[in-house]
C-alpha cells in the first residue's frame, strides 16, 4: 500500500523528471511532440531497434527549428559537434511514449533550468523530479507550442 507522500512522488515523477540529463514524463513526451506538431524537428527513422528500449528514431531540427531554438539560447552547430548521439527518443516509462533524447535534449533541459522554466523538485521528493514554474508554463507554450496547463498537477503545487 502506498502512503500519501509516495503517490505524491509518483504523480510528480510522471508529470516532469529528468531521465539521466534531458527532461522526461509527461512534459519531455510533450516536448518532443510540440516540436514535431511545430515543424522545428523533423523524424528519421533508422530502421532498427536495440534492447535497451531505446527507439532507433533519430530526428533532425529543421531551419524554422533552429531559428527558434537560436531564439531560445541554444547553437545548434555547437551542440551537434558534442561526441554523443545529436537528438534521438527514449520510451518513457510513465507515458508509454517517446521523449526527446541525446546532445540536444540534454541542451533544452539545461537550458530550461537556466531560465528558470523548470527547478528541481522539493527536498521531499526525488532529486529527479523537476516542478514547470509558472514563467515555464507560459515559455514552453509560446516557444514549444506545449499546452501544460490543462492536467498538469505538479504544476499547480509549490
């Protein structure tokens, strides 16, 4: 049986975390899907999957994407020259779908926290859960395209 305080760790979890060093649960999954919805990355498939549950989907930011994501602070040439793979997806294991992954996602998340858009969760929860602040909520829709102002619990409490 699970206390309050675990259900509580588990919404927050599912809402926003970060999965290693990119932003993951069900504002990662958001993430990526605003910048496929809004054009600035572009999908190409590899054609083969691994074990490690990552998907062999690979993307591409287009010229809108990085326009925008110029606009937002990042250099996109800067962050393709990193040795690590440029922008791919991992399952997400609360959503049951694919969140952004790899060089640039881990660029997006940093730079989420430099803005103040996302902050690490209470001393009580988690180190990995991550709560949207209210400025995050309002520049993740204006520059993603994300609507997490609906259903999003964890964003609500602080």
């Amino acid at each position: 049986m699970r206390t309050l305080r675990q259900s509580r760790e588990a919404a927050a979890l599912a809402e926003a975390r970060t999965c290693y060093d990119h932003l993951a649960g069900r504002a990662g999954v958001e993430l990526l899907d605003g910048m496929l919805r809004r054009g600035l990355l572009q999908e190409q498939s590899s054609g083969r999957t691994d074990r490690s549950h990552t998907s062999a989907h690979r993307f591409e930011v287009t010229g809108a994407g990085a326009r925008t994501l110029g606009s937002f602070g990042l250099n996109v040439g800067e962050i393709r020259r990193s040795r690590r793979r440029f922008a791919g997806s991992c399952i997400d294991w609360t959503q049951r779908r694919g969140h952004l992954n790899g060089a640039l996602a881990a660029a997006v998340t940093t730079q989420l926290f430099e803005l103040g858009w996302i902050e690490r969760g209470s001393v009580g929860q988690r180190r990995r859960s991550v709560r949207i602040t209210p400025a995050g909520t309002e520049g993740l829709a204006r520059t993603f395209g994300l609507d997490l102002v609906g259903s999003c619990r964890s964003c609500e409490k602080s």
